[in-house]
C-alpha cells in the first residue's frame, strides 16, 4: 500500500511539474529567441562627438556612455538585458527591432497598446550657475517643459512640416512631463565636463520615478548629454547647457527652440540616434526609421538620400537645428515606452 501511495504520489508531482513546465518554458524560450545578434554599445566616439558647423557638439550621449562603460564593468550586462527585454515585448506586439529586411523581425505596422495610458514623468530641474546669466528664470524653465509635452505629444505647431513620405509614422509617445521641483545652486566654477561632476555635487532626487536634468555650462561647445537606462542610480539623468535649455530668456539659436532637451530625453527612455552612430548597416533599432550613414546638420534640403534611402532628417534624433527637427516615430514611441513596462528599467513611473 507504501508503494502505491508513493507512486501515486510521484505521478502526481510529475504531472503537476508538466502542468508548469510548459508556461515557463514558453517564457525562457521567448526570451531566448530575441535576436541580439546586431546589439552595440560602444561607438566611435570621434564620429560621435563631431562638432556643427559653428562649433558645436550636438550631443555627448554616446561619449559618456563609452566612458560608463570602461568604469562599470557590469554595465554591458545590465544594458543588455534592457535591450533583451525591450526586443521580447516588441516581439510580443508584432514590433521587432531592425529594419525592413534585415534579418531582425522590423516592421512597420503601428504599435499594439501597451495599456500603460500616458504615462507623466516628474522633472527636476537643478540650475547650477556661476553668473546671473546661467541661472535662468522659471519661465525658460516652463517654456521647457512645455517643449518637451508638444514634441512628446506631437501637438508641437511644426508637426505638419513633415514630408508626406514620413508624415503616417509621426507619433504621440502618450508621454508627458510635470515639473516637479527647482534647486538653484550657486557655484563657482565656470565649466563642468562631461565626467558628470554635477551629479555629484548636486545628486538626482528620487532617480528611480524622477527625471533629473541638470543644466550647467558644460563647456567645449557641448549642447547635452543624457544616461541611457541601466546606468548608475546616482548619476541618473540628463544635462544641459543652459543657452540650449527652452525657448525664452538665455537661448541660443539656432538651439534655441527646446529640441536639445527632446534629443537628451530620447536618450534617456532608451533610443539611439537615428543614423545608429556607424554607416549603413548599424543600426538604431528601430524599424521605420531609415538607415544612413551619418548625422544631419543645420537644416537639409528634402530629400536626402543616403543609403539608397531617404533620411529621417526631421526626426528629433537626429542632428539638425531645432527648427529643422518636429518628429518621433511610431517605431521609437513603441521603444520608448517599453522601459516603462513590466521588467523595464524605468518602471519606477507607472508603479
């Protein structure tokens, strides 16, 4: 009777460990199906850091990131699984990453609902100054954040400049942005650096559900630069000279329409430039942005072919000047919105 009841008691435990069996191993399967083949992160920082016509550095995003890199020796594995977790949900949506054709799954049908309803983000501004001009008034500040709610909405006025080639991938990220608070700091240095020595003068309030941006003169000509998900908690953020901060008061054209802090906050919800910072065959990993083989400047003609293909160059990851920029893409919405979702490294917003 021991030995019936045992192995009635064995069939059971092997019945129940098949009833569970095939929904965890759909999962693990899932995940390991995701094509990483294309993943980078580090990236020519010379190409990247090439300046604009009248010296300056658009963007110090992908520099910083290769330096995070060599003092963080975990961080490549931490930024990709980011990058595996937000190719598994594309791939749930019917949204891989890639291009058309490329191997990668790309497509590009609009983006199924994640559910998530618009998602506000609470921002910290923290105006480091050493002089009147640098520490800038709240209203540069608001006409900022109202920058970032049009472009993120895609109720900024520009928005019907799009070409009819791009203008059915324009997108509404359903992200938007509520300042949650001002610190103003008196300092007297001149020029902070790209080593984010402002991060640790000043730390970011409550990182995990806060964007903190820091504006301060970088210096060298440097418009920004932003920390992509997964970097470290207490440098967490986005920084901005204040010249290139907003629309009014200390602005500086042709940066002066609030497009820099679009740009740094693309990075900072996880989207590459839009040219992937190689030639033609890196890519940004997303699907509907066109491949090329550089950045744009100033404000270029339509079209402009590279690749054998029209370049996006109205897209706010790019690098033209802020009136010549006025466009997410469905593709980089859906990207976006993935480090808010569960397991994503952002979900710090919506929990």
């Amino acid at each position: 009777m021991k030995k019936v009841f045992l192995g009635m008691a064995a069939m059971a435990f092997l019945f129940a460990s098949c009833e569970q069996d095939p929904t965890e191993n759909s999962v693990d399967q899932e995940v390991a199906q995701v094509d990483m083949s294309d993943f980078y992160l580090y990236t020519d920082a010379e190409a990247d850091g090439k300046k604009t016509d009248d010296d300056k550095t658009k963007c110090y995003s992908m520099r910083n990131l290769n330096r995070l890199l060599n003092e963080n020796p975990g961080l490549h594995k931490k930024m990709y699984d980011v990058e595996q977790n937000t190719r598994s949900i594309l791939a749930k949506n019917g949204n891989g990453k890639g291009k058309p054709g490329s191997g990668g799954g790309g497509t590009t049908e609009p983006p199924v609902g994640d559910n998530l309803g618009i998602v506000d983000i609470p921002v910290v501004v923290h105006v480091i100054y050493s002089n009147s001009q640098q520490n800038i008034s709240d209203a540069q500040i608001n006409s900022q954040i109202s920058v970032l709610n049009e472009d993120f909405r895609a109720s900024n006025n520009d928005a019907g400049n799009v070409p009819s080639e791009f203008a059915g991938l324009v997108a509404d990220s359903e992200i938007s942005f509520t300042l949650a608070g001002v610190n103003r700091y008196s300092d007297s240095r001149s020029e902070w650096g790209t080593s984010d020595a402002m991060k640790y003068a000043y730390p970011p309030t409550s990182p995990s559900n806060t964007l903190n941006i820091w504006i301060c003169n970088i210096g060298g000509g440097i418009l920004g630069y932003a920390q992509f998900p997964g970097g470290p908690a207490s440098t967490d953020g986005v920084v901005i000279s204040p010249q290139y901060f907003g629309t009014t008061g200390y602005v500086s054209a042709p940066f002066n329409k609030g497009r820099t802090a679009t740009h740094e906050v693309g990075h900072y919800l996880n989207l590459r430039h839009i040219w992937g910072d190689g030639r033609c065959r890196q890519d940004d990993f997303v699907a509907d942005t066109p491949s090329s083989d550089g950045p744009n400047y100033s404000c270029p003609s339509y079209p402009t072919v590279n690749c054998r293909s029209t370049d996006m160059t109205m897209n706010y990851m790019d690098y033209t000047n802020d009136a010549c920029m006025y466009m997410f893409s469905e593709g980089q919405k859906a990207r976006m919105r993935t480090v808010f979702a569960s397991g994503g490294p952002r979900t710090g917003f919506v929990n």
